[in-house]
C-alpha cells in the first residue's frame, strides 16, 4: 500500500479561522527530538510553557495553567466537567454557533442551564443578561468572547462584572481572541479561560491552552461529587504540571505539540498583544475597503466586530461553494464559509496569527481579481494599505 503524499506536500494557504500556517519557530520544533513525557527537560519546559501561559491570559501567579491534549471542544467540556455539579445553575450568553456548543455541553453534564439568547451575529444586550441573572443564581456564567461563527466580540469585562454581582463563576471561551488581543483574566474576574493551539497562536491543532483561577481550583476541590471525566480533572492534571502535585504521571502528553506551541506561545508574546491586534485591525480594515467596492459588506457593526475574524456578506448571485472551490483547486487558498443559517451567505475570512499577513492577502485579491474578472482589486488593496505603510 502506498499513500498519495504529493497531493498533501502541496501547499494551501490558510486564510480560515482556524487553522491558520504554522508559525516557522512552531513548525522548526515539530523537528526537535523525542523526550519521554516524565524526562526532566519535558518537565522543566513545560514550566515556561505554564508561566508563558499565564503571561498570556493575564491570569496572575496563582492561577493553574496547563495544555489539555485535545482542542478547544475538549477544553470547553473540560470546564463544564470541573466547575459544575448535576443539578447546578448555568447562564450561557449565546449569540452564535459556539455558543449554542455552550448550552449543549452545560446540559450533558447534568446542569440546568439558562441560555441567554440573541440572534446571530448581534450585539449581547447586558441589561437582559443582568436581568437573567439576578432571576437564575448561577453556580457559573460562561460565554464565548469571539464568535468565531459570527465574527462578533462580545463585552467580556461587563459580563464578568455581572457575574461577580451574582457570586458567579465565570468562564470564557477565548479560541478566536487570547494570543491575538491583549486578555487581563485577572481583572476581568474570569475563573476560566481556553484557547485551540491551531487559532490565534498559529501552531498546529491538537493542544488547548487552558487557565483556571485559584477560586476555580477551590471549587473543584470542594465539589461534593468527583469530576465525571477522568482524562479532564483539573486536579489531575495539576499533579503532572505543577511540582506541588509530585509530577505524577497522569497522560501520555503528545510532546512534540508541547514543543511546537511553547515556540508559539513565545513569539506572540515577543510581538506582544498591542501589535498583533493592531495587524489585524489594519488587515481588516483594508481588506473590508477593498472589497466593499465589488459587493461585499460587512456582516457585523464596527462597534462589536471581532478583530480576528472577518465576516463578510457575498455579492448579490455570488455562488459561495463554487468560488470557494476553485480558490482551493486552482489557487490552492482555503476560505471558510458560514455556518448554521448563515451557510452560503457569508465569509468567515481568519485574521489570527500567520494568516493576518498582507502577502496572504495580496496572494487573494490576484486569485479573486481572476475569478471574479476584476483586474483593478489588487491594485485596490495594495492603494488601501499604503496610509498605514
């Protein structure tokens, strides 16, 4: 038997919202070679890589930081797994697809969840999230802060105050923003938080960084029935990562993808949070003014658009999969879609990491210039992008 290696040694530029390229330095590490997961170097990076993390959340020193072997979905159960018990209140704000993911979860372990709703792609109204509440008690609030399905940011800092107001935990989903956007966990009074190693961070899929508060770990340890998975107790893994925990050996952790989102984890915080939303603000920016001209429209207000993820509206009789697909088969460019009702209707164009690069983005307006016979547009990029040169 013999795999087609030349059909996946060809190389596709990511533009989605994740996956995004590789960062070199992350790519360089999958090379490094094999420890075994208990080997004092293993160990003692893994320390950076907690410390690194924490720095990254803004999270403060007491805080438990680790990389679940698994993405963003795992992290997510994970933290329904550990800071609800069967019976408990849960308010999921929820404005789009990963939110709806939220109330799915909270609901299989046993919480008797208050979802929040408003429709795709809005703004959260706070008062009604305030209101509900005041009404339900919650043990835990939790909401996605980019919605990756929509391309909303929704207002992070006033929800933890509202949860605070309600004795609340609250926990974030922050897959589309921690490693792209400046994050203070601490001040924001978030209990926990994750991210996908493939987003923001630019390494490959397979590792969740995750931060639970020292009151989040409080909790866990008081709950008065255990944690229902094994392979997601935060106490658990606490015993692997931290030296206080004795490093006892709890999975076998996939060590390379520890390496490859250490290097990651580095260099964005080297270029630091400031800078890297300012790329994709400006990114965004010119991309919406270049394209605006040729029918499409933003999906989302700028007051509550997510600067990592660009959705845009297609031209009037536009047909979505067509083009999409031969951006992929002719210009070896991946594109997402929309999901839920918003299949075949917009673009989710990524703006996290590798991909909020100008040369990606060039290396699209020539192929849509082609496809689209609109000769002018990367011209019309390139003129956007020059007061900000």
């Amino acid at each position: 038997m013999s795999f087609n290696r030349q059909a996946v040694e060809e190389e596709v530029l990511l533009l989605t919202p994740g996956p995004t390229p590789i960062h070199p330095r992350a790519l360089a590490a999958l090379a490094w070679p094999m420890r075994s997961h208990l080997d004092d170097e293993v160990l003692a990076y893994n320390d950076e890589i907690a410390a690194a993390t924490k720095e990254l959340y803004g999270s403060g020193p007491d805080s438990f930081a680790a990389l679940l072997s698994g993405t963003g979905s795992l992290a997510m159960e994970a933290g329904f797994m550990n800071l609800v018990e069967p019976g408990e209140p849960v308010l999921v704000v929820s404005n789009g697809v990963f939110g709806e993911r939220m109330v799915e979860m909270a609901g299989r372990v046993g919480a008797r969840v208050h979802p929040v709703r408003f429709p795709l792609g809005s703004a959260i109204d706070l008062d009604v999230v305030r209101s509900a509440a005041r009404a339900c008690e919650p043990r835990l609030m939790a909401v996605v802060h980019g919605e990756t399905s929509s391309g909303v940011l929704n207002p992070v800092p006033e929800l933890g105050q509202v949860a605070a107001e309600v004795g609340a935990l609250f926990a974030v989903d922050a897959v589309t923003t921690v490693g792209m956007l400046p994050f203070r966990m601490a001040e924001w009074a978030i209990d926990y938080a994750f991210t996908g190693s493939q987003k923001c961070l630019s390494a490959p899929p397979g590792l969740a960084p995750v931060v639970f508060s020292s009151r989040a770990m409080e909790r866990i340890g008081s709950r008065e029935t255990p944690v229902a998975s094994w392979y997601s107790d935060a106490l658990g893994m606490r015993e692997y990562w931290e030296p206080s925990g004795g490093r006892r050996y709890h999975h076998t952790i996939p060590v390379q993808l520890h390496w490859a989102t250490g290097e990651a984890i580095e260099a964005a915080l080297e270029e630091g949070m400031p800078a890297r939303r300012a790329r994709a603000e400006h990114l965004g920016r010119v991309l919406l003014a270049a394209l605006e001209e040729y029918g499409f429209e933003p999906l989302v207000e700028a007051e509550v658009r997510l600067p990592t993820v660009l959705t845009l509206r297609l031209p009037q009789g536009l047909d979505d999969a067509s083009l999409r697909a031969q951006l992929r088969d002719r210009f070896r460019i991946t594109v997402a879609g929309g999901l839920g009702e918003f299949a075949g209707r917009i673009w989710r164009l990524g703006l996290m990491g590798e991909n909020a690069r100008v040369e990606h983005y060039l290396r699209l307006m020539r192929a849509l210039a082609e496809l689209l016979s609109e000769p002018a547009l990367p011209g019309r990029f390139e003129e956007k992008l020059a007061p900000a040169a």
